[in-house]
C-alpha cells in the first residue's frame, strides 16, 4: 500500500476519534475539508482499504472508528460490510440488519471515546 495511503490512514484516524468524542458523525467530504491535501484523491476501494487501515489498531473488544464515517456517509454505508468482513468480524447480509448494527456501533463507539 502507498505510502499516502498509509498516512492517511494516520490522519483519518485521529479525526474519527475527535468526531466520536464529539459524539457525532461524518462524511468523506468532511474529512476532506478537516485534513485537506493529507488527504488524497482515492477511489471507492482504495477509501475502504484506508477505512481497513484505520480499524486494524482497534482492539476487537471495541466497536470500528470507521462505523462514524459509514454511519455519516450514505455512500459508505455498504462499504462496512466489506471493512468489517476484512477485519475478521462478522456483518449482517441484509441491508436493514447493517443499518442496524452500523447504528448500534455508532452508539457504541460514542460510549467508549465519551470517557476518554
């Protein structure tokens, strides 16, 4: 993987946990416009390879950072599936069953980053 990637993996990261304990969500194009040129233009699978990159440093006894951004960005939200099932986790088939294991983990992730 590129070196760009893996930075900003880095920087993606940081500003996930920032957005969970703000205890909100995001899109792409925040994201862009938080990290601007840390950020490079990436296709839909070079995105969730990062978003991969992002969660492989969370312990799996704690819910995926990159639920906020799948939560907050519509076009991410099938994306979760295949960050999830790269990580070695289970997801839900069904559409409506993601929808709510993506808002499950949102909570989650704003519980956890809420007492940090």
């Amino acid at each position: 993987m590129p070196e760009s990637l893996r930075s900003a993996a880095t920087a993606i990261r940081g500003a996930l946990k920032k957005t969970a304990r703000e205890q909100t969500t995001t899109t792409w194009a925040t994201l862009k416009r938080q990290l601007g040129s840390v950020l490079p233009r990436m296709t839909a699978d070079e995105r969730v390879s990062v978003l991969i990159l992002v969660d492989q440093q969370t312990p799996k006894d704690q819910p995926l950072l990159s639920s906020l951004i799948a939560a907050g960005d519509p076009s991410l939200t099938s994306s979760y599936r295949k960050i999830v099932s790269a990580l070695g986790l289970d997801a839900p088939e069904g559409d409506d069953e993601l929808r709510d294991v993506l808002e499950a983990d949102v909570q989650q992730v704003h519980f956890h980053w809420s007492h940090l």
